[in-house]
C-alpha cells in the first residue's frame, strides 16, 4: 500500500517547506543498486540498507525521505541527498 493521496497534498519537507511527492521507480532502482553496493547513506551518515521500495522526493529533487511500512520518514537527518 502507497501513501495515500491525501497525505502526500499536506506533506512537506522539514527542512525547505517544499512540497514532496513519489519517487518513480527509476530514481529507487539506482538508490537501490547503491544500497547494495553499501555507498548510500543517509544525511546523518548512516549507511542505508535496501531494498527501498518508496520514498518521496523533495520539489526541487534533491533530497529523498524515505517511507517505510508505510509511514513517511520526514526527518532530516534520516533523509538522502540526491546528486
């Protein structure tokens, strides 16, 4: 199950206040090909394990929250600046 469409009309990024929306399956497939190569990490440093299977994208498409089980992640620290 996605994030419901009414959710995703009032979420916005913590940081910019810019509006977020799904991420398409491209943009997760390289994010995932680099989570498996152990070169993705988050904001704060982290290294982010996969698979991502949704996340949202910032307006401006540099930075990604991700959702999991269905819950949008919307911290800043927890998100992954997109080059």
């Amino acid at each position: 199950m996605a994030v419901e469409s009414a959710l995703l009309e009032i979420l916005v990024c913590p940081e910019t206040r810019q509006p977020v929306a799904l991420a398409d399956a491209e943009l997760l497939e390289r994010l995932n090909q680099a989570a498996q190569a152990g070169q993705l990490r988050n904001r704060g440093g982290d290294v982010v394990g996969g698979p991502i299977t949704e996340g949202l994208l910032r307006e401006d498409g540099r930075i990604l929250y991700l959702v999991e089980d269905d819950i949008p992640v919307m911290l800043i620290e927890e998100s992954i600046e997109i080059d």
